[in-house]
C-alpha cells in the first residue's frame, strides 16, 4: 500500500464524528452461554469526514484532497481530534507522558505507544505516526534532546537511541500523532443545492495498517 504524508485538513476534520472500532467474534451455546473470540489485536479508527463540511469551499478542498488521494488508493493523515496527544485532554505534551519500555543495554529501537487504562487492563496502542517537532522523549526523570540523544522516525513512530539505555531504565515519551487512513470509498456524491439545505456528503474514512 502506498501512503502519502500529508495530513487532511484539520480544519474540516474538526467537527467529524468516529473513533474506535473492533471485531468481535460471538458464539451462543445451546446451553446459553457465549464463547467470545477476537482476530484483532489492535482496533481500527473509522470516520466520517463529511461531517465536517461548512462551505462549498470546504467541498472543493475535499474533492481536490481525494482526487490527490485517488481516491482508496493512497493512505493519509487524519487528525482525530478527540484522541491526538499522549497526554489526558488538553494538556501540553510532556517527556513522560507514556512509557514505551525499558532498557536492556542492548536495544536502541523502542515504538511509541499509547496505553489506555481502565481498571486492571489496559491496552497498548503502537503509535506510527507522531507529529513532527512535538515528540520529546526521557530516560527516567531525564528529559532528553532529540538529534543529541535520540532520533525520531516521523513514518514508523520509532524512537531510535544514540546509545542503548541501561538495563532496568525506564523510557518515557510524550507527542502528538495522526491516525494512517484512506478513503472508504472511490466516490464522493456532492449537490450543492442539498449542501445548502443542511445535507452533507457521505465521505468514510478508515484507519489503514501499516
């Protein structure tokens, strides 16, 4: 698949609606209960980038964007604007905000991550595509400086170390990301006469692995 990294305007994302997505397989037994199995270890993001619609200008910037896009065929940047940051709401983004691992000694490479807790379980989101200029990242209370100290992968969201951190070290993150999708869908059906009567375009967007 190829991906094109370029994020879709954040001006008419903000206003979509979307968010997690997973797929559960559920069998009932003759005695009533279920046997619950899922293929998925990580959820997929879905959206409805239509929604976000407030012009014929924002219709123009949309059909160019997917005509760019070819439609399904390249992947892109979204901003999903209720889960962008690795911190909680609108806190600005510090060094320790998430732990991405430990050190052996030996590892250089960690992915970012997002863990998302919610009484004893927990869940962690492999983060591909951080935003450029908002990552920092620490070694236990250190903050470190990036092109001294470490490289960030702006395509693979990893976190690649100058030297590898000590065994038992914590290593901490802190960014902003994008969520990699592409168009579900090879048409978009626009009528201005219904735009300007409150009817907006159907326009599904889905989160792509990469």
């Amino acid at each position: 698949m190829t991906f094109h990294e370029i994020r879709f305007p954040a001006s008419l994302s903000f206003g979509s609606v979307g968010g997690p997505q997973r797929r559960t397989d559920v069998v009932t037994l003759a005695n009533g209960f279920e046997e619950r199995n899922t293929p998925w270890a990580h959820s997929r993001r879905v959206y409805d980038a239509g929604l976000g619609m407030r012009s014929i200008d924002d219709l123009q910037v949309l059909i160019g964007f997917f005509e760019a896009r070819m439609g399904q065929m390249h992947g892109f940047r979204w901003k999903d604007w209720a889960d962008y940051a690795s911190g909680k709401g609108a806190a600005e983004v510090a060094f320790d905000d998430q732990t991405i691992g430990f050190g052996d000694g030996e590892t250089a490479d960690f992915q970012l991550i997002k863990t998302y807790r919610s009484g004893a379980q927990s869940y962690a989101r492999p983060i591909k595509k951080p935003v450029a200029g908002t990552v920092r990242v620490g070694v236990e209370q250190d903050s470190l400086q990036e092109g001294v100290d470490y490289e960030v992968d702006l395509v693979t969201g990893m976190v690649s170390f100058v030297h590898p951190p000590d065994p038992g070290m914590e290593i901490l993150a802190g960014y902003e990301f994008d969520v990699p999708v592409r168009f579900d869908t090879d048409r978009i059906l626009t009528s201005v006469a219904s735009f300007q009567a409150g009817q907006v375009p159907n326009v599904p967007v889905i989160e792509v692995r990469i």
